[in-house]
C-alpha cells in the first residue's frame, strides 16, 4: 500500500500532510541552511557523522524531493 507524505516549512510553521491532508501543524521559525552533516532519509542519525542501523525505515521510498517551492 503507498502513502504520500509532505512536510512543508514556510518560514512561519512546519506543517506535515498524509495523503494530501494535514495532519500535524506546529509553528516553528528558523534559518534553513547547508551543513556538512549527513542527511538522513529514512534513517535516524545518532550523532553528527553517522547512522545507527537499528533505527532505517523498514519500508520502500520510491521517490523523495527536496524544493525551495512551496508545493501542495
């Protein structure tokens, strides 16, 4: 069974969808910006340079976007 899942920031609040509905909205304002840390998708990272095996998603992503274009 597939799922879309979006999280939306727009400098104002992070706002996450399930299926096209919103299911979790909190405010948050922060600077997004690049760093030399690893990004983790479909994992957890334990420390700043490393991914701890216990804690991969289980599941199959078919396909993951990053934009700096809100989408809906």
């Amino acid at each position: 069974e597939w799922h879309h899942v979006a999280v939306q920031y727009d400098g104002q609040s992070i706002k996450t969808f399930f299926d096209g509905r919103l299911v979790h909205e909190q405010p948050g304002t922060f600077r997004l910006q690049s760093a030399p840390t690893p990004l983790g998708i479909g994992a957890r990272l334990s420390s700043l340079s490393s991914i701890v095996p216990s804690h991969f998603y289980t599941g199959v992503i078919d396909q993951m976007r990053i934009s700096n274009i809100t989408r809906y």
